[in-house]
C-alpha cells in the first residue's frame, strides 16, 4: 500500500487514525545500523511497524524487526516516545495517520543472521556504518529516531 508522509506540512489530510507503531535502532557488535529500504515510501528507515492485537508492544518490536529484515533481535532499552501531530501519514486506502511510535535500542540474538529484504514490505535490508546514514534518503521523522538511537550522549528516552 502506498503511503505519503506529511510533516508539519499545512496541506496535509486531516488525520482518521491513531495506530500504535513500534521502530528498532538495531546494532550490531561492530555499532552498524540495521536499516531497511520501504517499498510503500521508497526512503530507507528503522524497522518496525503497527501493534497486533494480543501483543505486548515489545513482542510487535521483535516480530517486526524479524519479518521485515530476517534478524531475530533482543530488546535493550527505549529510545523514545514519538507522537507530533504534525506528523502526518496518508494511505492510497483513504487512512490518515497521527504518528504514535516506540522506538527501541535492540541487539541481535545471533550475530551471524544476515538481514535480507521480505520483498513485500522492503526492498533491501542491511547493516550501515553511522558514518553512511546521513547520505542516505531519510524522512526527517526517522531520521530524528536514528540521531537520538545513536547519540551516546542521550541518557533520558525522548518523550514527545
């Protein structure tokens, strides 16, 4: 499905939805990123996704983070909280979300599972030197979670 991400942008959708989400900065034993390339928006980004029913929010950070990318991680920590109502984003099936996110620290369980793309929801997925991300194209919403996941300063979870 086909999404546009609006931010803090006056000619956005008025929003219909609120669906709880998660994202995970997942790095590996080397401080590589594990980031995926989505096929709905074409920019490269955390993995994750919406909170099934029956879940806890932790278990949607796993299950996503192996569906989208093949790599069975372990949670370490928060992140942040995200949820600017100027964030915006707008489905070709007439949904319009409000950004409600939790974005984890995580760990893979095995260093030797290679990411790979599902092909449904992402076209790639790999491991990328910090150094690298800042030439990549990012939304500036996920770029936001990826400074504040690789920010050794950051002691305190981001709440807003």
């Amino acid at each position: 499905m086909a999404r546009i991400d609006y931010f803090d942008d006056p000619a956005a959708p008025a929003i219909n939805s609120v669906v709880p989400s998660v994202t995970v900065a997942t790095r590996d034993d080397r401080g590589r990123l594990l980031l995926i390339h989505k096929i709905d928006n074409g920019y490269w980004a955390l993995p994750g996704g919406g909170h099934d029913p029956g879940e806890s929010i932790t278990d949607t950070a796993v299950r996503e983070v192996r569906e989208e990318t093949g790599v069975k991680v372990r949670i370490t920590g928060l992140v942040g909280t995200y949820t600017d109502p100027r964030h915006v984003m707008a489905y070709d099936d007439g949904e319009v979300r409000q950004q409600f996110s939790l974005c984890f620290h995580a760990e893979p369980v095995d260093p030797a599972d290679a990411p790979r793309p599902d092909g449904t929801e992402t076209s790639s997925a790999s491991w990328v030197e910090p150094s690298d991300v800042a030439s990549l194209n990012i939304h500036a919403s996920m770029r936001l979670r990826i400074e504040h996941a690789l920010d050794p300063q950051r002691r305190e979870p981001h709440l807003g």
